[in-house]
C-alpha cells in the first residue's frame, strides 16, 4: 500500500481520538501526528532542539581519530600529559601493523565550499543530496573543473576556485532533462520545483597546517581540524560512491555473507579511517590510514512478517517453538494494575520486541503496487489502549476512506485490502505498521530493504554465530586487510589523484619490544610463565586463603530435575577437596539440599536457601552455591540480587551439566572466584629482593578503576558506574562499589562519585592504616572527546573526597584511559618463535610506541594476553594527567605484570585487571536495580524514565535525568561486620 492507493485521488484518512481512522486526503490508511503513534505518545517538545549541539570536532570524530586536544573548547583547559620518553627495558623486535603510510600530498590550496538548497525548510539532508547529484548540477560543476567532494550535508572541497566566490544552479527535479524515461503522470505529485542551489566559497585549506601541529610548532585548531575534514572526505568519497557505507566501515556486495541464528546475515566490510601518526618524527608525512576488516549485522531481506515470526521465535528458548498463531495470540496487549490499582493496558513482551522495526526501510509489493518503487520508513507499531486486549491488528485499526462520488465511510484495514485489491490478509492478527508520514500497513506487504543494519544486541547464539565468524587467525586476518586494500584501489582514486594524495598499499613495519614475563607467586611455589602465557594450576596453593574459616556453606539444587541429592553431594565433596588442595580454609562440610521451583519465586528459593543452611550449621551463612538447569539471565540476576542486596552473602551459581560431570579442572576455576569472594587472593607478583614488599611502588599506593556501562540499543535501562579500589600493597585484591549514572551518560556525575568513593577510601584507609599518597586513575571506555571531562568532573571530585577525609591533602594522580575499541592489530613476521606464538599473535608483553601513536601525546599499545582464539587485539593506554611524574619504563611494567593477578585466570588478561573489575561489577550490579520482574521482562516502564500513558515511551532526552538509585547491600537485620565484609570482597567475579 502507498501514500495514494491506485485508482484513487483523494487524501490520506487521519486517525480520530476514538481510535478510528477519520479526516482524509487519500485511500490509503493514515494517521494523524498528536494522536498515539505505537509505542509513543508525543510530548509536544523536540528533544533534539534541547540537546547540546555536536562540536565540528565531535561530528568528524565519528569517523577519524582525532586526537583528545581536538575537543578542547577553551585554551584554558589542560593540555594533556607530554610523552616523557619512551620504554628502554624490553627486548627491542619488529612487527606489522595495519597502518598504510601517506608517502606524501600536493602542496596545494583546497577550497571549502558551503552547500544550501532553497526552498528546504525541513533542512532535509536527502533532499540536498538529491540537488547536489542532479544531472543540471553535475553538470554545471564540470564545466568549472576539478574534482568535487561533497559530505553530503553543507560542505564540499574543490582544486578549483570558483569565480566570485560562489556558483548558483537552478534545479528542476521534475524536468525530463533529469528524468527523461519517466511518462509524464498527470496525478502524480510534483516536487516543490524548482530549487535553487548555492555553493559558496568559505575557506581555503592548506595541508601544511597539518604538518606544523604534528611536529609540534602549533597547538590543536580549526585549521588542522579542517585538514582532517577534508582528508577523511577525500579518503571516503570513492568507494562510498561504490558500496555502502556505515560511518568507518564501507561493504562491498562482493565480499562473503554469513548467517546469523534466526537469519540475520552477516557481511564482512573494509574499515577505514585516517589517522595522526608518531611517524612524523622519522620524516614521515605524519598521516596513516587504519585499514582492517570488520563484520556488521544485517537485517535479512524479507517480508516483516516473517523477521517478526524469527525475531520472536529466538528471543529465548521458550518461545523458539512458537507458530506463527501462537506469535500472533501472544501480540495480544497485557492487563494489569497501575499504582493506584486501577487496570491499564500495556504491550506485551513479544509486541515490545517488534520496536526493532522502527527506522527500518521497506517498500509495499502487493497485486496493486508491483510497479510501485517507493520507499518508506517505520515510525512505530501502532499501540492504541482504545483496540482492547485483542491489539491493533487489521480487525480493530479503522480509516475515514473519502468516496470518489459520496460521503466517506469507516473501514477496516482488513476490510479496505479486501473490497480494494482483494487480498485476504493471512496474519491479520499482527500489529500493524505506520510510516514516517503516517500511512498504515500491514506488516505481511511490506519487505525490508537490503543493507539495513541490526543495531540492536545479538541474543546469546547470534553473539556465538557472530564470534565464531569474525575470530579469524592472523594470518587470515591479514590477506582480508590487504585484500580489503586491494578493493580500496587507491592508486586509481580518482580523488586522491585529484588532491595528489599518495598513499603507500604495503603495511608499516615498526620497532616494537618485547617486556619480560613477570614471577608469579603462589602459596608454596614461585613460577615464571615466560613467553607461553599461561600456567597451570595443578598442585598450586593461592597466594592467600579465604579470610574466614567455611563453617556454614551450603549447595542447593534449583528444581527438583535440575540434580539429584547424590549428585549434589558428591560435587560437594569433591569441591571441598579440591578447594583444600588449593589452600582453602574450610572447618565443617557442605550443606546440601534439593529444592523444588516454587513456582519460580526466587526470592522464596533464596529465603529457604539461607534459612535452612543456617539452621543446619547453626550459624549465618556465608556463602552458598545454587545449581541451575539452564543459563538464563533473569534467574541468575533473582538470585544475585536476594542474596547481595537482602542477605548480604556473597553467592556463586554452578550450571547443573557442570556439577554433574564433576571435572577438577571446572572446580578448581570456580575455586579461584570463591576464594577471591571469601577474601582471599588467587597469585601476585612478588618483589625482586627478597626483602619483598610491592614491586609496583614505594609509597602508600592505590589502584582505582572505573567503568559505565549502559544499557543495550533500544533498551532503556540506565547507566551503571562501578568504582573498583585495590585493597592492599600488591593489589591483587579489588573492593568494588556500583551506581547508577543517569541515563546514556558516560561521564560519572558527582553525585555519583560521591555514592562510590568515599565508603572504599575509609576502608582501603582503615586497612593499611594510612592516607594514600598516589592514586593510579585507569578509566574505561570514554573516547578522547570526554578525556577534559574526566579531568573535569571525576578527578575533580575524587579530589574533593580525599581532601575531605584527610584534612586537607591530596594524593598525586595518575590518570590513564585504556580502551580496546580500536582497530589496530599487531603481526608478527610469521613463523618467527621470537616474537609470535604458534598462531602467528604477538606473544605477551608487546609493546608498541611509535608510528602508531601520537607525536607529542602520552600513549601506547600493549598486548599483554595470548590470545585463545582469532587475532590479539592490544590496548590501548593514554595517559593524560601524570602528577608523580611516572617513567614510562616503571609505568608500561606495573600495567603489563598487574595483568598476571587477575583473580580468576590461569593466564594474564588483556586489560588492567582494575579495569577488567570495573567492567564485571557495572554489568553484575544490573541485578540491583530495584525493578519488578515484569519490567525487567519488557525491558521499559523503569522508574525514573519518561514514560507517556499506558507504557509508551515519552521525551526520548533522558540522558540528564537522575536514575533511581540501586538497592543497597546493606540490609539491617544482618550484622555490621556481615556488610562490611560484603562491601569489601570481591562478590562480583
């Protein structure tokens, strides 16, 4: 169906209050904007007007790698940390990078250009670039010379100066000149010809400014950000003329397809991004290309009904056995209470899902609209409480269709498709589909476009079938980059050509080195690991055993066919050996109990869990074990949240297949993450002399990690921040405190810091028996845009905090950004045991500082992990406060050797391990959010969030608003050294 149905003339019907369709200007099913829309239920505000408007820097930023002096606002604001120097210590080697050097460029003025297109009052971007593309305006272009850029917004570049500053173009778009084998349709609606198109000179760019801030004679401004623009639209503007581009990453049909579960496909692509290299210093340009390969998911291309049916048939196990009827029942609204025990009607959690339509594009192929090529968009599934239980399906969504000679008369959806084109609809039970201008579908005649991307968070088999496809070996990964640079054919760009840009096809090799493995200290043995990266833990005891003696611990079976009670037992047993091996203290044996589901109430199971553990030991438990059938987050996350939050005892939960088998191997890694819990420590990194004391540092020192996660795509779940502080000299213990943090908001508020910091302060304090004297910073997962407000905002009141508690001093800060989301990869020279392991990555402890970093900045690569499978991807370190003058050889050893601490790992991880366990607590502290069941279920309707009438969503700008905070684990009918501890352990690994 199409904004005009064939045949007729008239206007497109509006929707009326009461839920029926009324008001009109065409036969096609239509609604009118202020009434419900689906999910949403306007608010009368813009939220997009109230956001904060990007910076220049923060637009290109989304597709280079800008440098964090780049979104530097005021002059006044801190330069960051000068690179000090560079690693002396490690064995000096060589390897790959995926980083093509540009040999050179023309030293050439380049004119930047402003686009408008008049009239354009909706300021529309596809409009422009339909203006812009145009055969009159093309050709007018060609007639001035040179080769044009375009962003596709308001921008373009030029070799060629246009006379007098600026050329204008009248466009028809109706013209035939621009559509000359279009029949002349007399009913057909004209374009709002014709346009007026301006392009006006505004700057002049030199690529010399360039050059001048890399080696360091200029600060960061508009005029080197102007290069970086001008270069990334130069690099871009060739294949994405070929293929289909999604900010960095550009996919070619021709490259390999895979398939995700419920058929969402796979497309391998090019990433490619400029970027500013170190390489300057060795009379390089100082400009680099990052090319590697990636994946994306994509929506399949098919009729929505049938990605409604897959979509809801692998959203969990259960539903995977639903047809296509059952799909359609369960799209039926749900009824329930609203505080004031009144009945209201909300989606239902199958309906909810189809949300994921929204945006997406489709076109309308049905007997009366074969030749029909328009596109439309998904604004929402229509969701209207005035349909019933029974939903807006076909039967109940009723129009206004104007006769061509009479009166207008209400008619169904399934009624109009029925008398109109004589279509039977098949699934007319499903929710029906609006468009951007308020036309209405069903959803078995609509069929998605190609090459739309599934931004939305894989299911736990789509997340396999996806690692599975991406994790390839190195040497595989690097023909696909240098294939990918094939394809790229930059030698025949015809705008590189243009500009002189010459880029190099072959990767730099660059001077890397190699830092020695550390000792790793057990309880009755000291082992050195070497270049292998990995240890077995076989005959080993941990560095230190659980704090308390077990005297009242129990195993309890969930579900009476999840385990038998010999079952249990045995494992119990088993586990205690084991445990004891390993150094554990246990005094008195397991409790074991199977218990039934009771009706799934968690809270119950938990109750009579703690309650009977305790009663048979007489005495307050201190941890227990719960044995579950199958994965399943919800049940997990019941469990941890009664236990953390109501009985404040820390928990471990077991997979009943793994109890069963009883495999040493399996006990002894749950072994570590119990010990860590129960207060103990798995290994350290012992000091050299044998006076001993922490290798790491001389004076009081603390270790602070930092993370905010947020919620899925599409989810409206707030963010989470968790704040995790090492609790002794060696730091191999990490107490962690988590928060909520507003909603999309990365920066950590103060408020928030203030619920995290000053708790872990006095007890790291209380414990070593005085005030720190340096604090090591490791933050997660901000992008260099937001480096000035970590400055800002954290370190400012982590500052207050300690100035607060200890009279007036302050701690020297350390502060360092690591971050895995980039794209560069190491590759050793294959076959060469000095510096690769037998699958060809970079052995641990290679570290790289030049030609992939910046110039003058205080960064660096290090991979620090033997990698299980595909390729080793390092991290990447940025320091950009160094208060205490660290020397890189002291600082680049302490990140690599705290890497062989982590608790529960027989090898050294990827990431500082402050960081690592700042990452688990923000996604474990999920299970405290104080929701009910049914809201964590459908995924909206969150305290605290802006939600219109009857569960739909409201103001989409949230991001400022305060989350409600998390419950506390802290209950007070236990006792105070019960929450200490649990407030001080590592409960969330």
């Amino acid at each position: 169906m199409s904004g005009r149905p064939s045949g007729s003339s008239h206007g497109s019907p509006a929707r009326s209050r009461s839920g029926s369709q009324s008001g009109s200007r065409s036969g096609s099913p239509s609604r009118q904007s202020g009434q419900p829309t689906g999910f949403k239920e306007g608010t009368g505000k813009d939220p997009a007007k109230d956001r904060p408007k990007l910076t220049p820097a923060q637009v290109i930023g989304k597709r280079v790698d800008l440098p964090a002096d780049a979104y530097k606002s005021e002059k006044s604001e801190t330069r960051f940390t000068a690179r000090p120097g560079y690693n002396t210590e490690g064995r000096p080697i060589k390897v790959q990078l995926n980083l093509f050097a540009v040999l050179g460029w023309q030293d050439l003025e380049i004119y930047q250009y402003d686009v408008s297109v008049s009239p354009n009052l909706k300021e529309s971007a596809p409009l422009m670039k339909k203006v812009w593309h145009s055969k009159t305006a093309q050709k007018e272009l060609a007639k001035l010379g040179g080769k044009w850029l375009y962003d596709g917004h308001k921008l373009a570049w030029s070799s060629q100066k246009v006379e007098r500053g600026e050329l204008r173009v009248t466009v028809d778009l109706d013209s035939p000149a621009e559509k000359p084998q279009e029949q002349p349709n007399p009913n057909k609606k004209k374009a709002n010809s014709p346009y007026y198109l301006s392009v006006r000179q505004t700057k002049a760019i030199r690529l010399s400014y360039l050059r001048a801030y890399l080696l360091g004679k200029i600060s960061w401004d508009e005029h080197v950000l102007e290069c970086m623009n001008f270069f990334d639209h130069c690099l871009r503007q060739f294949p994405s003329e070929k293929w289909v581009t999604i900010k960095r990453n550009f996919y070619d049909p021709r490259f390999p397809v895979g398939k995700l579960s419920n058929d969402l496909v796979v497309n391998q692509g090019i990433y490619c991004a400029p970027r500013l290299s170190e390489s300057i210093k060795k009379g390089g340009t100082g400009l680099a290309v990052n090319v590697d390969r990636c994946q994306t998911a994509f929506w399949p291309v098919d009729s929505l009904d049938q990605l409604a049916f897959r979509l809801v048939n692998g959203h969990n196990e259960d539903w995977s056995r639903w047809d296509d009827n059952k799909i359609c029942h369960e799209m039926h609204h749900r009824l329930t209470m609203d505080k004031g025990g009144n009945p209201k009607l909300v989606p239902s959690e199958a309906f909810a899902l189809l949300r994921r339509f929204v945006k997406m594009k489709f076109t309308v192929k049905h007997r009366g609209k074969m030749a029909d090529p328009k596109k439309y968009t998904v604004k929402a599934i229509v969701f209207d409480k005035d349909h019933g239980e029974a939903g807006s399906n076909a039967f109940n969504v009723s129009f206004d269709l104007k006769q061509p000679n009479g009166p207008s008369k209400k008619i169904t959806i399934w009624d109009y498709y029925q008398e109109k084109y004589g279509i039977r609809l098949q699934f007319p039970k499903l929710p029906i589909i609006e468009t951007s201008k308020g036309q209405l579908f069903p959803m078995e005649l609509c069929n998605s476009d190609e090459h739309q991307r599934y931004s939305f968070k894989l299911n736990p088999r789509q997340t396999s079938d996806m690692i599975k496809q991406a994790a390839t070996r190195p040497h595989k990964r690097k023909a696909d980059i240098v294939e990918g640079v094939t394809h790229l054919k930059w030698s025949q760009d015809p705008y590189l050509k243009a500009f002189g840009i010459n880029i190099s096809p072959d990767m730099t090799i660059t001077d890397a080195r190699l830092l020695r493995s550390p000792d790793i200290m057990f309880g009755n043995v000291k082992e050195n690991p070497g270049t292998n990266g990995r240890w077995d833990l076989r005959g080993k005891t941990f560095i230190e055993k659980n704090a308390n003696e077990l005297k009242s611990w129990g195993f309890i079976s969930c579900g009476d066919s999840t385990c038998k009670q010999g079952e249990l037992e045995f494992f119990a047993r088993q586990f205690s050996d084991i445990y004891r091996k390993h150094g554990g203290n246990i005094k008195e044996p397991a409790f074991c109990k199977v218990l039934g589901w009771m009706d799934g109430n968690y809270g119950a199971i938990c109750e009579k869990a703690y309650y009977e553990t305790g009663n048979a030991r007489k005495a307050e438990p201190q941890i227990i074990f719960f044995v579950l059938p199958t994965k399943n987050q919800l049940v997990y996350e019941r469990i941890k949240k009664n236990m953390d939050c109501r009985f404040n005892i820390v928990s471990q939960c077991l997979q009943a297949a793994h109890v069963k088998k009883a495999q040493g191997q399996y006990m002894s890694n749950v072994a570590m993450k119990v010990n860590s819990k129960l207060g103990g420590a798995t290994c350290k990194v012992p000091h050299p002399h044998p006076k001993g004391g922490s290798p790491f540092w001389s004076i009081p020192t603390m270790m602070i990690g930092l993370d905010v996660s947020h919620g899925a795509a599409g989810s409206h779940q707030a963010s989470m921040a968790a704040l995790t502080m090492s609790m002794d000299k060696h730091a191999t213990r990490f107490a962690a405190s988590c928060q909520t943090n507003g909603y999309r908001q990365e920066t950590v508020l103060p408020t928030t810091m203030h619920s995290l910091l000053p708790r872990l302060a006095r007890a790291w304090s209380n414990t070593n028996r005085v005030q720190p004297q340096h604090i090591y910073f490791l933050r997660d997962g901000v992008s260099e845009g937001q480096f000035q407000d970590v400055l800002d905002t954290e370190v400012a009141e982590m500052k207050r905090v300690f100035r607060e508690q200890s009279g007036g001093s302050v701690p020297k800060f350390t502060v360092i950004i690591a971050t895995k989301r980039h794209h560069v990869r190491f590759f050793p020279k294959p076959g060469d045991k000095e510096t690769a392991d037998r699958n060809g990555n970079p052995l641990p402890g290679t570290l790289v500082e030049r030609d992939v970093t910046h110039p003058q900045h205080f960064d660096f690569y290090l991979c620090s992990h033997a990698a299980i499978q595909g390729t080793a991807r390092p991290v990447h370190y940025q320091v950009i406060l160094d208060e205490a003058d660290v020397k890189p050889n002291d600082l680049m050893k302490m990140i690599y050797q705290q890497c062989y601490q982590y608790c529960r790992s027989t090898t050294p991880v990827s990431l500082h391990p402050a960081v690592y366990y700042s990452h688990l607590a923000s996604n474990r502290a999920r299970s405290h959010e104080n929701l009910s069941s049914d809201s964590l279920i459908l995924g909206f309707g969150k305290p605290g969030f802006p939600y219109g009438k009857d569960g739909s969503e409201g103001s989409k700008d949230a991001q400022y608003l305060q989350a409600p905070l998390l419950l506390s684990m802290e209950n007070e009918k236990m006792t105070p050294a019960t929450i200490r501890f649990m407030n001080t352990t590592m409960w969330y690994v």
